[in-house]
C-alpha cells in the first residue's frame, strides 16, 4: 500500500490519517503543535476544538443529523470519539473538548500505520499523495506554497471564539436550566435581561475598547459574527440572534425575559460554560466589565476570553474537483476548513470523503464522487460548482441537497399532525432515508472502476 502524507493533524487531517491507515496506508501525519501554535490552539493534541464544544444538533432528520449517520456508516473516528465523550447539550451533540482530543490523538498514536511528525510543512513534496489539511489558521509558508500550485489567490475573512466561565461563577438565583421550547434536557444555563438591562449592557458594548485587526481588508464571515458587530446594525439585532429569548419561561415569572443569554456546558465535570453565539473582539479587561453586566454574570470568573482570528480557504469551485483533488496538480487533494467547508464537523466528514478519494485513487486509477443525495455529496457538490463570484465557506444544510421527488411527503397528513414543523420533519426524514440509501449503494460499489 502506499505511502501517504497528511498535513495537519485537525479535525479534517485527523479522520482522514485514520480512515487511510484503517484501509492499509502508511500514513505520515504532519502537525506543527504544540511547537508552533496557531493563535486559537492551546495544545498539542490532535483535533482541538478551538472554540465551541459542539458538533451541532443531533436532531436525526436534520442536515447534521443526516451527515452525522453518513459518517457513521463509514466508521468516523472523529464521531466515536465525540460520541464517547459527550456532555449534555440539548438535542445537541456536544463534547468534553480535553477527552475529546485526547481520545482522537490517542487512537491515531495507538495505529500501527501512523506516524506523527512534529514538523511545520512548507513546501510538500508532491512525489508522494499527499493531502492538505492545514485548516482555517494554515501556517503562511504551506498557504503561500499552497497559492502558489493552485494559481489562485488567497482569501481571508475573521472569525471569532466565544469566552467561557467557570459554572461556581453563575448566580443560579438569577440564572436557570432550561433548552428552548423545553427540547432536549434542561441543559443550558440562562440568564434572563428585563429592557433596562439590555439596554445598558448594549450601551456598554457599543462603548467597548476592541483589540485591533491586522488585515484591514478582510470581512467577517456572516455566520460567526462578534456580538458588537451584531449589535451595530441595529438595537434589536442581538436580541433576533444569540440573545433571542423565545421559549425559554423564566422560572421566576413565568415569561420568556426580554433577551437572553444562554451558556452551554464545555467540559464533562460540568464546571465551565461557553457563552453560546457570543464571539468578540472586545479586549479582555473590557469583556470582563461588560460580559458582567449580564443578570447572574456579575461574579463571573473566565477560563477563557474571545477572541477573532483570520480564516484561510481556498476557492473552491476554481481550485478543487468534486473528490476534493486540486485540478490539474497530481498527488494534491485539499480537505477540511481549507476546502471551504465550515465547522468541525463538516471538516471531520470533508476529511473522511478526501479519505475514501485517495484511496479509490490510489487503487482504480480514479475516484467517485459521493452521490448528491447524500449530505456530504451535496457539500462536495457545492464547492465544486458553486458560484465563484460569492463564494464563502458552508454548512451542512438541507437546502443544498436536491429537491424530494413531487409527492414523496404528504405535506398535508405531516402538516395537520405538526404544523410547518411536522412538514420539516417529515421533509427531512425523507431526505435521510434518501441519503442513506443512496450511499449504501456508492458503498457498495466501492473497489470496482469508476
Ligand atoms: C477562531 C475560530 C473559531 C472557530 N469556532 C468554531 C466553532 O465554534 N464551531 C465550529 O464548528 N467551527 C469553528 N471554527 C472552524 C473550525 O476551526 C474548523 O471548523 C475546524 O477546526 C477545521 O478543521 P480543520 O481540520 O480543517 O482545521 P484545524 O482543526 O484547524 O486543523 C488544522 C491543523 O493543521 C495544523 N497546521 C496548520 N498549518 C500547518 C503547517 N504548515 N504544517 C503543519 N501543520 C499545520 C494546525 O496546527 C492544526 O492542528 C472556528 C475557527 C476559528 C479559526
């Protein structure tokens, strides 16, 4: 079997070394951690989770669900292992983001056909397949290489990480346990605003010292923006996005509060909570005094402040085909956040198809993409074809896979029992049992010429 190199050893370049070594490659997996760290690393180990802890809704017929039991079916090693180290989170799959990491670095060390090289790649020698999987925080050595061989340009935006505060910090007179509409267990903590709180915490905000950016040019990617981005577009903004309060009754009276803040659970002992959808750039001293002003945060003790930091990915629709392989440069194949997608676990499942992609490569001469019934097709299928003019990274989502055959939901049965919701559901019920079928059949097809 050959001998392949994996640059990055995330959460895309982790499930792929694995996948690989688990189909009988020699894989070398290059990580530059803990030597060099990116600005949003803290560790040395394998798969870090740089800011929430969440894998997104475990919801089966939603489009995470959907891709999360595709990656499943094909044994991701990222998936057993949040699923081993789970916290509660709602309908959410969430995880202790310590044993998480450790239990992926853990299998990857344990695997006979890995070895793990401390090393920051540059330049990679492209004798060998070799795939990219450096993420949104690429060393700038490996992204300018990387521009280079793909004869693109490079494209920035900011993202931005959420702070998280010690659980003993709360006041839990003031704060309650709840999820939305009672979904799921009770396992967010809120924190109720009256209008007078909100209106000072806005005020506060608005008035917030923030960290300077360095490339001044480079935008936010829309669906990460910071709290003060939000809340410069309007006084309402917040409170239609992470500060919503609908369905969340405060026990104390009875009603949803005028905003909320909700914080999800970040490690298995309980003891920190992340501060959920509350990116930002405020400098520390000043997240302290305003993140205080927030009923049952004035005491809180923070285990970590937000921070924004650039994101790196290539254009997709010019640069990769539909299995993740840079055109017109043999050997190269690019997955994860690099690629385009968003998310961990986008980046997991990206790095499980570059995984199979290879590996088909390697010993039919070629590859099949995934079919785009399947969530993780419908991604692919995505980057390599959306439009280049507005291209930006995505998520899973429904909206990306094609359309039902007519008449496959009764809308009006599903409709009648649950409302729009029972059309959502039965509507993706539909599409997961379509998925799944539809991968069954590419797996079963699986080691004959494409
Ligand atoms: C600040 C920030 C906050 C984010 N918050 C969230 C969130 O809350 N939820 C979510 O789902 N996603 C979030 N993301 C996106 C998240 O990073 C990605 O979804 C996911 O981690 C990407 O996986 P990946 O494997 O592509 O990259 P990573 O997980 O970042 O892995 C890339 C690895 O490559 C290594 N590396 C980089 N360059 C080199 C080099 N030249 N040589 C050797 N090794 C190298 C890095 O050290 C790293 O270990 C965030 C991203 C950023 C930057």
């Amino acid at each position: 079997m050959a001998e392949i190199q994996v640059i990055g050893a995330g959460l895309a370049g982790s499930e792929a070394a694995w996948q690989l070594a688990q189909r009988g490659h020699r894989v070398q997996l290059f990580e530059m951690r803990p030597g060099t760290l990116t600005p949003a690393h803290q560790t040395g180990r394998a798969a870090e989770m740089v800011c929430s802890n969440s894998f997104k809704s475990d919801d089966p017929n939603s489009a995470t669900g959907i891709l999360k039991a595709e990656m499943r079916r094909m044994d991701s090693l990222i998936l057993r292992c949040a699923e081993a180290t789970r916290v509660p989170a709602g309908n959410s799959l969430a995880v202790d983001r310590d044993a998480f990491s450790e239990a992926v670095t853990a299998a990857l060390t344990a695997h006979p056909h890995i070895s793990i090289r401390a090393a920051v790649v540059a330049e990679p020698d492209l004798s060998k397949p070799t795939l990219v999987a450096t993420g949104p925080l690429t060393a700038d050595p490996l992204a300018e290489w990387l521009a280079r061989v793909t004869g693109s340009e490079r494209l920035h935006f900011y993202d931005a990480i959420a702070p998280i505060v010690e659980r003993d910090s709360i006041a839990m007179d003031i704060a309650w346990k709840a999820a939305r509409y009672d979904k799921g267990g009770a396992d967010f903590i809120n924190c109720p605003l009256n209008q007078d709180d909100y209106n000072r915490f806005l005020d506060a905000l608005l008035a917030a010292e923030m960290a300077p950016l360095h490339d001044f040019d480079t935008p936010y990617f829309e669906a990460c923006l910071p709290i003060e981005v939000m809340a410069q577009r309007g006084r309402e903004t917040l409170r239609h996005g992470p500060m919503k309060p609908i369905g969340l009754d405060d026990p104390r009276t009875g009603r949803w509060p005028y905003a909320v803040v909700q914080l999800r659970q970040d490690t298995l002992a309980g003891d920190h909570f992340n501060l959920v959808g509350f990116q930002t750039r405020m400098k520390w001293g000043a997240q302290k005094e305003v993140l205080r002003l927030i009923p049952g945060l004035e005491q809180a003790e923070f285990v970590r402040f937000g921070s924004i930091h650039r994101n790196t990915y290539v254009l997709a629709p010019k640069v990769l085909d539909a299995t993740l392989a840079v055109k017109g440069v043999p050997n190269l194949w690019i997955a994860g956040q690099l690629s385009g997608v968003e998310g961990y676990l986008e980046s997991a499942a990206g790095g499980l198809a570059s995984a199979r992609f290879l590996d088909e490569t390697l010993r039919t001469g070629s590859a099949r993409s995934f079919p785009r019934e399947t969530m993780l097709g419908a991604l692919l299928h995505y980057l390599a074809n959306a439009s280049l003019k507005d291209f930006g990274p995505t998520n899973a989502m429904i909206g990306l896979l094609p359309e039902l055959p007519e008449g496959e939901v009764d809308t009006r049965t599903a409709k009648r029992a649950g409302g729009r919701a029972g059309v959502k559901a039965a509507k993706g019920a539909a599409h997961r049992a379509r998925a799944l079928a539809a991968l069954e059949t590419h797996i079963a097809l699986e080691g004959h010429p494409a």
